[in-house]
C-alpha cells in the first residue's frame, strides 16, 4: 500500500512530513511489517540448539580471525 501525500500551496514541509507519518501510522503498514520480520517459523527445541551452536563456532573462528589479523 502507498502513502500519497501532495502539497498545498502555502504549506510547509514540516507539515507535510508530519501528515505523511499520521497516515502511515493509521495505515498500520510499519506494524505488519515488523510483525513480519520477527515471525519465526516452528522450529525444534534441538534445531534451534544446533544452529546456535554453529553461530558460536562461526562467531569465534571470526574473532580469531580478526585477532590475527586475517579476513
């Protein structure tokens, strides 16, 4: 869904910022957005250990990789 916000003729940007905000508020398209980036599907309680271990190992092989200054 767009947000359409035209100018009047004697108004100020500010104002015309703050409209726009009202009416992407109203429209509730940033609260399903965000909804949307924090679904997680059902997932296991051992696929979910797994793959933070994996994020571990991969985070530690990154820092010593750093410390030694190689990519």
């Amino acid at each position: 869904m767009v947000q359409v916000t035209r100018k009047d003729e004697k108004e100020a940007n500010e104002n015309i910022i703050r409209r726009f905000n009202r009416k992407v508020l109203q429209s509730g398209v940033l609260s399903t957005a965000k909804t949307r980036m924090r679904f997680e599907k059902a997932m296991s309680k051992s696929d979910r250990r797994k793959k933070a271990i994996i994020r571990k190992e991969r985070k530690a092989e990154k820092t010593a990789k750093m410390r030694l200054g190689i990519r």
